[in-house]
C-alpha cells in the first residue's frame, strides 16, 4: 500500500496562537495538567513554551 504524502502545515497566525495559548491558560486553571492541555491544541511542549516567549503578553483584539 502506497504511503499517501503528508499535507504541508500551514503556519498559524499571531491571532491563532495567542487564542490557543489561552486556551491551554484556561485548561490549565481547571486542573488539567500542562502537558495534557497543550496536546489539546495540537502542538509539542517545546512550541508551547516559544508560543509564550513570544506571544505571551499579547491580547486579542
């Protein structure tokens, strides 16, 4: 069986990422453990941490 050809990632936008960011925020407020609430939002420890270097300040609009 022919392996099928992964699809490309798209980027997601500042919006987006600030939006997840508080979503593992409010997760992460109901007990959840952190790993497990960024595992809810599809990205790795290693992005997350970035993700609130980066963007963890910023508010949405």
């Amino acid at each position: 069986m022919p392996r099928m050809p992964r699809m490309p990632r798209k980027k997601p936008s500042p919006e987006e990422i600030v939006a997840e960011l508080r979503q593992v925020d409010v997760l992460v407020s109901q007990g959840r453990p952190v790993a497990e609430a960024v595992r809810t939002i599809g990205a790795t420890s290693f992005t997350y941490y970035r993700w609130r270097k980066e963007f963890g300040g910023l508010k949405v609009d």
